[in-house]
C-alpha cells in the first residue's frame, strides 16, 4: 500500500515515516511538506533515520497522484486545502489534526460524503479504551460526582485543551445527555464559589517533552476514581494511524474513528 504522509517534517510526520519503514506492507510514496518548504525536492534521510531502500525526496501534496492512503497531522489551518485535492484525487485521508473549529470539523463530514476519512483526536489503543472506559463512569457516577479532565503535554504544543480532552469530554457529555459546550468550564481563578457539579472543568498544563498525558477525575464525597492514560512514545499514534490507513482502504465514503478501526462499536 502507497501511502502520502503530509506535515511529513513535523514531530508526528517523522514519527509516521519512521513506524512505516518498519511495517512490509507500506510504502511511503510522498512525504509533503509545504510548498514554500526547503526541504521541497531534498530526500527525507537528510531529516529521519530511515533505512528502508524506497525513501522519496520531499515533495509538495496534489503534484503527484501516488498514493492509496494519505495521513495528515499538519494545522488546522492546512485542512481544507488537503481535503480538497483529496476529494477531488478520491484518495482516502486519515486525519489527526487536533484544535479545529466547528466549520472545519463540519468540512471533514462533508468531505466524507465524497471520500472514506478516519479522524481521530488520539490514535492510541490505550485512549481509545480510555474514551469507553469514561463512558461508563460517567453511567454510573455521573449523576453526583464532578468531572474535571487534565491534560498534559509538550511545550510546542499549539491547541488547548488537547484534542484528546475535548473528545473525552464529549464522549462524556454524550453519555450524560447534556451538551458539551453548556457545560464546560476551562480554568478557575478568584472567587469561584461553590462548584456546580453539572459542569465538567478542563486543566492544562504545557511543559518540556511530555508526550500528552489525560486524565478523567470522578470525584464524590467519599470516594473518587481517576482514568489516566499516558503516552510514551509518539510511535504508539504512529502506528495507530498506519492501522487506521490500511483499515481505511476500499473503504465506502464515510466519516470513521478509531472505534470503527479496532471493531470495539
Ligand atoms: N490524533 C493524534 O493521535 C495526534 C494528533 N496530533 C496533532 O497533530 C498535529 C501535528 O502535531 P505535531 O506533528 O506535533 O506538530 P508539528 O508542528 O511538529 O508539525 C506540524 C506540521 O504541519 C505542517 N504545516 C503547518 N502548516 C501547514 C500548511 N499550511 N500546509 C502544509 N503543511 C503545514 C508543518 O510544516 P512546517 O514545518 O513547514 O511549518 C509541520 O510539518 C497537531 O494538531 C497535534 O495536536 C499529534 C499527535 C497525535
Ligand atoms: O499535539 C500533540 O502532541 C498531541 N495531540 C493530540 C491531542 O491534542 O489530543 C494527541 C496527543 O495527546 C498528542
């Protein structure tokens, strides 16, 4: 399978050429950058240790017609450009673009009228378990406990709350049959007062090489649970979109996330 890596010089690109050169199945055949980019036309071993005997150089998206899968982990800002030459070249697109606005999440859906695309704010195994496991806590405890959701990442990190919050936060909402964005509250200072326990606050902390760390907090009086994920290594939503990439083809046009992916809905 021929796959396009956009955003292919960012922190998630390197990590997405690195997984793919260890998989048999995939081939990296475009690794774009943007077009004002200089490494436009220099080969990707100059950037990533890769040793696989197929490297293409760095390229600029919509050029070439090679790919039967393309991941993009870029900006928001790049998305409706990228949907465009992918609805318009009929080529799948995993996405993992965190910090869209509602219009852009609402072009992803109407892209997906036109073209299979996963989009998911996590692509690890252990966040999507997580995301059910809330789920069910806020079933059982929600109807008394408070829910706040901390997150923590990188200090280059751009969007806050994380993706990986907002998704959480909305699994939950859904679960409590409210909506979301009545009910959030992002950060405190001063004179708060009491805390309305039909909110759900959000905490973020950004600093050094954390590689993004969530937590779910179920507290009642009495007793409290706390679902914490943390991830190690950017290499654990590598590979979960290189999954998601091989899943997705000859796939019917469709909008998909990593549940449909593992077969857990
Ligand atoms: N869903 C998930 O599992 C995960 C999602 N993410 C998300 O993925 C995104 C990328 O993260 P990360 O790799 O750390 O970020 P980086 O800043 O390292 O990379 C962003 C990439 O996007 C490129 N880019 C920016 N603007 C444009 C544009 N207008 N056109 C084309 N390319 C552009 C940058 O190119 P240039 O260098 O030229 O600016 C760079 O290659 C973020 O939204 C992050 O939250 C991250 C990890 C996991
Ligand atoms: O920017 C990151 O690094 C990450 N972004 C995603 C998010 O916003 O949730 C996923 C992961 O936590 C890493």
């Amino acid at each position: 399978m021929n796959l396009a890596i956009l955003g292919a010089n960012g922190r998630m690109g390197r990590a997405l050429l690195e997984a793919a050169q260890s998989d048999n199945e995939l081939t990296v055949t475009l690794a774009c950058v943007r077009e004002s980019s200089s490494l436009v036309g220099q080969s990707v071993r100059q950037l990533v240790n890769v040793s696989a005997a197929q490297v293409p150089d760095f390229t600029v998206f919509g050029i070439s017609d090679n790919a039967d899968v393309v991941i993009d982990f870029t900006l928001p800002v790049a998305l409706q450009a990228h949907l465009d030459i992918c609805v318009k070249m009929q080529r799948p697109v995993v996405i993992g673009t965190t910090g869209l606005s509602d219009e852009q999440l609402s072009a992803i859906g109407a892209a997906a009228n036109h073209i299979p695309i996963v989009f998911a704010a996590n692509y690890s195994v252990g966040v999507t378990l997580m995301t059910k496991l809330c789920r069910m806590a806020a079933q059982t405890l929600g109807d008394t406990a408070d829910i706040e959701i901390i997150e923590a990442h990188h200090r280059f990190k751009r969007d806050a709350p994380s993706g990986t919050a907002m998704a959480i936060g909305e699994a939950i909402a859904d679960q409590l049959d409210i909506k979301l964005q009545d009910h959030a509250i992002y950060g405190r200072e001063g004179d708060t007062g009491e805390r309305n326990q039909r909110t759900i606050g959000f905490s973020t902390i950004r600093g050094g090489d954390i590689i993004g760390d969530h937590t779910a907090l179920f507290a009642d009086i009495g007793e409290r649970v706390e679902i914490t994920h943390k991830a190690s290594s950017r290499q654990t939503f590598a590979l979960g979109a290189l999954r998601a990439a091989k899943w997705l083809l000859n796939k019917p046009a469709g909008l998909y996330d990593m549940e449909d992916v593992l077969g857990l809905k």
